[in-house]
C-alpha cells in the first residue's frame, strides 16, 4: 500500500499488485489498482436512527375572515333579424353599463370586458340554411372593494335592458395578510404537535429537517379552494320599473393552510 497526495489535496491509498503504480495512477503489468478517497461525504441517512429519531408531522390552520373584495358578472345581450343593427344595439348597452359601473370611481377597483359573440340563429324548418335572428353577447367584470356601493351598483345593472348581473363572488385579495396569517399559524400547529409527541416519549425536539406545503415534494399543483357564497342572479328588461337597491351582507371567507414538517429528536426513555 502506498500514500500519494493528489492535486486537490486530498490523500489517496493505492493497493496494487506486484507490478505496481505507474507515475501517472496506472497499474503496471496488468495487475489492477484500487483508489478510495478518503475526503468521500457521507450521504445524510433518510430515516431516523435510534440515536437520532426523525418526527413527521402536520400542521394546519383554518381562519375565518371579511371578504376584500367582491366580483360581479355581467352580461349584456341583443338580438335582432339584422346583423348590423343587433350589433349596434349591443354596442350601445355595452357603452351605457360601462359608462355606469365608471360612474361609481374608486369603488371600482378592476373592469374587465370577457368575449364578445355574435351568432346567427337559423331557421328549424326548411331545407336551406336560413337565418331568421342574430344572438348577440358581451361579458364584462367589475371587482369592488366598497361594499356599499355594491348593492346599488347591482341593481342599477339589472335594470338596464337584456342585462344579467351575476354574484357577487366574495373573496380575499392574493396578497391579503390573511393567507400569512394562516401559514404562520399552521407551522405553530406543527411544531406544537411535535413537542407533544416527543414530550409524550420523554424526550425533546432537536432539529428541523423539513418545512414543505402539502403536495410540495411531489410537485402535485395546488388547486385553490373555491368559495363563491352568496351568489345572486338578476335580470333587467326593458319597461321595469327601478328596484331599491339590494342589501347584500358580505360573506365570510375562510382560508387554510397545511404544511408538512419533519424533525429530530433526543432518544426516547422507554
């Protein structure tokens, strides 16, 4: 056996044959070579050892909270025998509701225009392909954050001709503390389950290994946990007479969190 030191550094043991190492690391006269570096890392063992137990444990949080926001869809309809006059009508309504929910300013957070469809309807009967009406649609979203000018907004929109008001969806904004607030209470709820259960065994938590999101490990995609709530449905038509605005009482919204911890602790007193 033989000791060299390499160009890194490290100290190489050389077990060879008869024929010995050539300069260069190689065996001479056929006789073979065996290298083991001493500086190899020792993997991290993935499972706990009776000097060093690993804990798995979850963690979860459930709060209840006001709503931010409030989503309302609508829908604007025209129909008519001619193509361009049934687009002109939806043009018009289309400009009136937007020229409305515009009117309420800063209670207005976000308006958005969806699809926009025109389509012929066609005759049941006969032979030939005739078009007897044309079916004309736009989608709009307004999001309002002042919730008392919700109820009146909505009303005023249902009584606007062919109009379809759906919502409101209550919800909280993506960047509301809320949803911080939760995750910092479900890792609390992991680490406490995991102090119970080594208390349970006389012994204490040493470490933190893991911190992960259910389905994080797996790359699994995170399906958002819908709350629609309180969902209203209105319709205006021409020569109703005006509605009192609508009392809505805004739903509250509860979040979650889950979280996956995995720990170690001292040896057991069994």
């Amino acid at each position: 056996m033989a000791e060299r030191v390499g160009t890194n550094g490290t100290t190489v043991r050389t077990t060879t044959g008869s024929g010995g190492v050539a300069p260069g690391g190689a065996p001479e006269g056929g006789s073979r070579g065996t290298l083991a570096s001493m500086t190899a890392p020792t993997a991290p063992l993935p499972y706990g050892t009776p000097d060093t137990p690993r804990l798995s444990v979850r963690g979860e949080a459930r709060l209840d909270v006001d709503p931010e926001i409030a989503h309302l869809g609508i829908t604007l309809n025209a129909r008519g025998t001619d193509r361009t006059s049934t687009l002109g009508d939806l043009t018009r309504r289309n400009n009136q509701a937007l020229d409305l929910i515009k009117s309420y300013g800063d209670a207005v957070e976000k308006l958005q225009t969806g699809t926009l469809t025109i389509t012929p309807q066609l005759t049941e009967r006969g032979r030939h392909e005739r078009v007897h009406a044309y079916h004309g649609t736009v989608h709009l979203t307004a999001t309002l954050a002042d919730f008392t000018a919700l109820g009146e907004l909505t009303t005023r929109l249902a009584a606007l001709d062919l109009t379809s008001v759906d919502g409101p969806w209550w919800a909280l904004r993506p960047d509301s503390p809320a949803h911080r607030e939760v995750r910092q209470h479900a890792v609390r709820d992991a680490v406490q389950r995991a102090r119970e259960y080594a208390e349970a065994l006389g012994s204490r938590i040493v470490a933190l290994l893991e911190l992960a999101d259910i389905g994080a490990e797996n790359a699994a995609p995170v399906v958002p946990l819908a709350a629609p709530g309180g969902m209203a449905r209105a319709a205006g038509y021409a020569g109703a007479p005006p509605a009192p605005a609508l009392d809505l009482e805004p739903q509250r919204q509860t979040v979650y969190a889950q979280v996956n911890a995995r720990l170690t602790m001292t040896p057991p007193a069994l």
